[in-house]
C-alpha cells in the first residue's frame, strides 16, 4: 500500500516519518512544500497521477494561532482550499484521505469532554479555518476520515515541551497559566494510531478525536516536564488573565476518545507515560 503524507517537515508528518519505519507493508511519499504545492490543484493533481497513492494523509496546516489573524487569506488557502483540492482529487482518482484537524473548532466553553457531534463554534481565524477545511472536505468527499486533535507536541519543531525546556534551564522561575485544561497529545502516539488505523484494512468515514489519556492543565503539563527532565525552576501557576495574548485560547479543550478506540480498536497511552518518552529524547535519556 503507498501513502502519501503531506506536512512532511511539521511535527506530525516527521513522527510519521519515524513511525513507518515500524509498517513496512506500506511505501511512502513524503511531500512538503518545497516539493508539492497542496494549494496549487494543477500541481496537486499531476502529483498524485505520477504517485498512484493509495491513501493521502493531510499534515500540513497553517498553525500559528496569532499570525493568523492578519494572514487570514493564506491560513484560508492552506486550511481550507488546499484541503478541498485533496477531497475533490480524491474523489476523482479513488484515494483515501486522512485529514488532520483541531480541538481549536470548539470554544472551550464546555465542562465535560468533546464528542464528535457536540456543537463547533471556533473563536478565531485559525479554527475557523480549520473547521471550514472539515466542512468542505466532508462536502467534495463523504468518504473522507479527519482526525482532531489537540496540544501537539514532538521531538520535532517547535512547541510547548521544547520551550519549557527551554526556558526552564535559562531562568529561575517561570509563570504558567492553570486555567486552560486539555490534553496533551505526543504526535508520535498520533503517528502510530494513523497508521494501526490504515493497518487493519478498512477507514470508516467521518470525524474522529484522538488525544493522549488523562487531562492537565498548561501548569501541570509544565510541571511534568521540569520533573521529566530534572530542572529545577520554580513554576508557578497562574491565571489567564495574567498572561494576555491576543488570540484567547480555549479554557477546556478535552476531547473524547471513545469512537476512535471503538471504530479501530487502539489502545492510547495516558499524556504521563508519552510526555517521558518524548522528553527523554529530547535529553537523550534512556527509560528503564
């Protein structure tokens, strides 16, 4: 089987990368940018003809929240048209599509953990983008399967694990909001369930939620990464309201796992055991 993983050089599509090396039933393309334009139909269409890709796996997305709110139209092409080019090609050439989604098309308001079906109503530019990719993905392509997830963080790039590292070794203390409560979800663990998914032969369509186990707040999650990597800056938890930003963040962003581990059967690991993994790489640690 040959896939085709686009966002090659992003957080997800590197744990792809990595995670294949485990299924060597499957061939892969990995594309980014620099050698596929998704945005660009013509292009997008040439590509997949020379390819033949059995199932298009969807990494790449415009993610800087803040950003966003001034480049609305190119978070638009990447999150929204470039995503109808992918639905609407395969459509036309019988592949599969994955797409990789957001907890960012809730608004946080919730108190209970998020269903598939429960109300979306994104509070800025990027998750309403992103919600729009779903919605006309699903339109040009019922036969489409999106994940949704949320805090993503990798050995790869860029995020909130890396900084706390960061960070935690350049100061003596550190303030981190406890208020915003979600889950933190390793890419790597994302990578692997994609593929166990593709593994057992069949996508069943439609929109699915996938997140580590277990629930912490920005507080908690850098806590635990300090305790991971032996740092001993003092962090201390604060509200929201202490550290402005100017696109607001979800206050809850826990997602329910319950039809991905259903439909497919996967176990998922609890954000605890997965933050270790990951931040004994990062330190080049071994875990007993």
């Amino acid at each position: 089987m040959k896939l085709l993983v686009t966002g090659a050089y992003g957080q997800l599509g590197n744990e792809m990368r990595v995670a294949l090396q485990n299924y060597p039933q499957f061939t892969a393309v990995m594309t980014d940018v620099d050698v596929l334009d998704i945005t660009d139909l013509v292009a997008l269409e040439s590509f997949v003809m020379a390819h033949k890709p059995d199932i298009l796996i969807n990494c790449a997305a415009y993610t800087a929240v803040d950003k966003a709110e001034d480049d609305v139209e190119n978070c638009k092409r990447i999150n929204v048209d470039a995503v109808r080019n992918i639905g609407t090609l395969a459509a036309k050439h019988g592949f599969e599509v994955i797409h990789i989604s957001t907890d960012y098309v809730f608004d946080g308001k919730s108190c209970f953990p998020y269903t598939e079906d429960m109300m979306v109503n994104p509070t800025n530019v990027y998750g309403r983008t992103k919600l729009q990719g779903e919605q006309t993905l699903l339109a040009v392509n019922p036969n489409a399967m999106i994940i949704r997830t949320s805090w993503l963080y990798s050995s790869f790039g860029n995020n909130f694990v890396k900084t706390m590292l960061r960070l935690g070794k350049e100061r003596n203390e550190l303030s981190v909001i406890f208020d915003q409560v979600g889950t933190p979800t390793y890419a790597a663990d994302l990578a692997d369930a994609i593929l166990q998914i593709i593994a057992k032969g069949k996508l069943i369509p439609g929109v699915y939620h996938y997140s580590n186990e277990g629930v912490c707040s920005w507080y908690d999650f850098a806590f635990m990464i300090h305790r991971f990597a032996n740092i001993k800056c003092q962090i201390t938890p604060i509200e929201s309201s202490a550290y402005p930003v100017r696109t607001p963040r979800p206050f809850y962003s826990v997602l329910n796992k319950k039809k991905i581990k259903d439909s497919f059967g996967i176990l998922i690991p609890n954000w605890v055991d997965s933050l270790q993994r990951c931040v004994a790489i990062l330190e080049n640690e071994k875990i007993d």
